[in-house]
C-alpha cells in the first residue's frame, strides 16, 4: 500500500464536495457593510427603527390627559361637592338646596339591605324625608331583587313611594311597559310610575322619542295617571325637550349645582349622588320636591 504523497494530501484538503460550499449573499453582505458603515459613524450597534421623539410626547401626553381624568372621576368627582364651602343648609353629609322643604331618595338593590327602622327616624328632624323612589325594573325581563320587600317597607313605614322603571332603547317599548305593570301594583297615595331614560344606545332622537312615547302611553293608560319623566339636564335638552314630554312631570338629575338651570317646569331634583343618610350603608340619591308637601300629595295615586 502507497502513501499519499504531501502534495497529494494538500490537493485533497483544497478539494470539498459542491454541496458543502456556500456563495455570499449578497443581501446579507449589503445588510453587513450598511451596519458596519453605521457603527463606525455612531460607534453603536443599530438596534432598529426608533419612535420619533414628538411621537413619544405625544404618547405620554395622552396617558397624563387619561391617567389625570380617571382619578378626578374616580377620586375627586364624587367628594368635591363635599368639599365646596356650604353656605347654604348642610345635611345628609352634602348642601343641601335652600328653599325646599320635601326631601326624598330613591334606591335600588345597589344600596344593599336597609334598616328601616332607623331610616323611618328621618322622617322627622331639620330635613325630613318624606319620599322614596324605588327601583322596580329594566328593560324587558329585569327586575330589582330588592324592589318587593323595599317597597312594602316604605309604605309601612310611612314613607311616600314610587317606582321607577330603566329604559332599555334596543328592547321593545310596550315589552317594557307590560313588563313595568306585571311588576308593580301602585296604590292609592302612591306617586306615579316613572320612566328613567339616561342612555340611546345607538338610536337616533326620533325613534328614541317613539319609543319613550309608547312607554309613557301604555302606562297612563294601564294606571290612569300621568307618568313621571327622569332625565339628566343634558339629555333632556337634547334628546326630550320637545313639547310632547312637556305635560310629563319632570324629574331632573342635576349633580353639584347651587340651583337648577333648566328653564322649563319641573317637580323633583336629584341634586347629588353621594348623601349620607342613616340606615343606608352606602351612599344615596338626594332629591327635593319643587313645592309643599300638600302639593306632593295631590301629585299622588288618588
């Protein structure tokens, strides 16, 4: 057997198989010589496209803008009616609106259980409440939980009651209505029923004021008085201020504000979200009635 000779050993290893040799290519030498080009001017390894800097501002600006109003409407919103000097009449935790002389609330199942016992104690002292609106249904099929035994309750304990019924826009309106009467047996001395419209839901003014019509008849006609309408200031003038809701009672939720301003006439104000008031854990509507408590009575079920 022959040697291979030391020429013959540098030739083999000169020599790889076709399939083991790899061409350049050329992108990536062109990315190679790009990124060499731009280390040796900025002595940095590229890391990629960068934000540019007004679009960074731009960027903590907007979270500042978010970040500031979630805490004032979260934080600051609910106490700076309480925190505003009161030089008018203080009560329930809140100023109260000089005056007036009929106080009420009205609750739902978000104020949990109630001591009556101790909440029938307010219906005498330096504000009295003499009314309750309560909570009765939403919507086609939803009823409060705790709408029963509360408004038994505020009967038997000499309160003024009502009950209210939430608009749902997108569920049928006479649906609504039938489902509002199944539900609530109103009596004599009893306020009349009211229809509490806060939201559209896609729907355009006209149909929406269809509908809120076709509650409102089915229910007058259902218990022979005339409904009342709760609206915000705001959604009133925009969405139901026209001359068919004038003749409806007006039940107007206006937050943190020394007086009403809505011309129109008016006979209940929700004037705060936030009153403390004893035998209610949580905190409570406060609403006054736009006259004495002989005209709240003849507003009543006869």
């Amino acid at each position: 057997m022959t040697m291979p000779t030391r020429s013959e050993k540098l030739s083999s290893r000169a020599r790889k198989p076709e399939s083991v040799v790899r061409k350049p290519s050329v992108r990536k030498t062109s990315a190679r010589r790009a990124a060499s080009a731009k280390r040796s001017k900025t002595g940095k390894k590229p890391v990629g496209r960068t934000m540019p800097s007004w679009m960074r501002w731009s960027v903590a600006l907007g979270l500042v803008v978010v970040l500031t109003a979630g805490f004032y409407f979260f934080f600051i919103r609910p106490y700076a009616y309480r925190w505003k000097p009161c030089y008018g009449l203080k009560g329930y935790g809140v100023c109260l609106p000089c005056d007036y002389e009929v106080h009420g609330i009205d609750i739902s199942h978000y104020q949990g259980d109630i001591d009556w016992k101790l909440l029938a104690q307010q219906r005498a002292g330096e504000f009295p409440l003499r009314f309750i609106f309560l909570k009765a249904t939403e919507g086609g099929d939803h009823g409060d939980d705790t709408f029963r035994a509360n408004f038994d309750s505020a009967r038997a304990n000499g309160f003024v009651r009502g009950a209210y019924h939430y608009f749902i826009p997108r569920t049928d309106a006479r649906r609504q209505a039938d489902f509002f009467i199944r539900t609530v047996r109103l009596e004599k001395g009893d306020l009349p029923p009211v229809l509490d419209v806060e939201t559209t839901q896609g729907r355009g003014k006209a149909e929406l004021q269809r509908a809120v019509k076709t509650w409102l008849d089915r229910v007058e006609s259902h218990y022979g008085v005339t409904p009342i309408l709760y609206a915000s200031y705001k959604f009133k003038l925009r969405y139901l201020n026209d001359s068919i809701f004038r003749r409806y009672p007006y039940w107007i939720a206006h937050y943190y504000v020394d007086s009403v301003r809505y011309e129109g006439p008016w006979h209940f104000w929700q004037h705060t979200d936030v009153g403390d008031v004893p035998g209610i854990e949580e905190k409570v509507d406060l609403n006054v009635f736009n006259g004495p408590m002989a005209q709240l009575d003849s507003l009543c079920l006869p």
